[in-house]
C-alpha cells in the first residue's frame, strides 16, 4: 500500500502546525464517513476541534506564564461560607472589563476567608476569555 500522500499530508499539518487535524482527521473521516457527513461539514468539525484545542493550549500556558500557585476557579468557591463577599460583584470582575481599563482590583479580609481563591479564580476566568458559571 502507497503511504505517501498520508505522510505529505502528516508534513504539510505538521509544518502548519495543526496537530489537532494530524492527530484526529483519520478518525473523525470515519466517524463521517459512517454518519453520511459531507466533506465540508467534515472539516468543519475538524477546524473546530483544532480551535477547542488552541483555546485549551492557550489558556494552559497562559496559567503557566502567570505561575498561578494553584488553579482554583470560581465556580468552586463556597459563596454561601462567605456571606459578606458580594457574589454579584465578583462574577462581574470575572467579566474583565476592569483588565481593559487598566484598573486594579484589591481583597482585603482576614486569613482564610477566600481572598487567594477568588484572586485566582478571577486571574482564571479573565485569562481564558470564558464566561464563568457559578451555581446560585
């Protein structure tokens, strides 16, 4: 069997750099071919399963870079152990305008009560540019 054209094509996404589509384009042309997917609807789902994998990259170096000494997000902080925290003005931090504004954000409080948490959940959810969920 003539394996050339999957090795130019194993170069051409290497030299891309699209490991997503190398990694996944044999598979999901299957999973497509199965399901009667046409070929454009076919990469459509292999581009947006390269861009959930950029984003997740992305937002993993990005909490690299910030040498965040935990990750802890704000959906699992207990707002309801913290009655006095303004849950209202913390999900509305975690939005990031306050970043694009060039202002600083200040917790103050006693040990223990959730500053580091919240500080880290916020670093989180401003540096992945994702909408943040907490349960009420």
């Amino acid at each position: 069997m003539n394996d050339t054209p999957q090795l130019l094509l194993a170069h051409h996404l290497k030299a891309l750099r699209l490991p997503t589509f190398l990694r996944e384009y044999d598979k999901l042309a299957r999973q497509c071919a199965t399901e009667g997917v046409d070929h454009v609807r076919y990469l459509v789902r292999l581009a947006e399963l390269e861009l959930i994998d950029r984003e997740r990259r992305m937002v993993e170096r990005r909490i690299r870079l910030a040498k965040f000494p935990a990750v802890k997000s704000l959906d699992a902080f207990d707002f309801k152990a913290m009655p006095s925290l303004n849950k209202m003005m913390v999900l509305e931090l975690a939005r990031g305008e306050y970043v694009e504004r060039h202002e600083n954000v200040i917790a103050l409080g006693n040990s223990g009560t959730g500053k580091t948490h919240i500080a880290l959940g916020l670093g989180l959810a401003v540096g992945s540019h994702k909408v943040v969920h907490v349960q009420a």
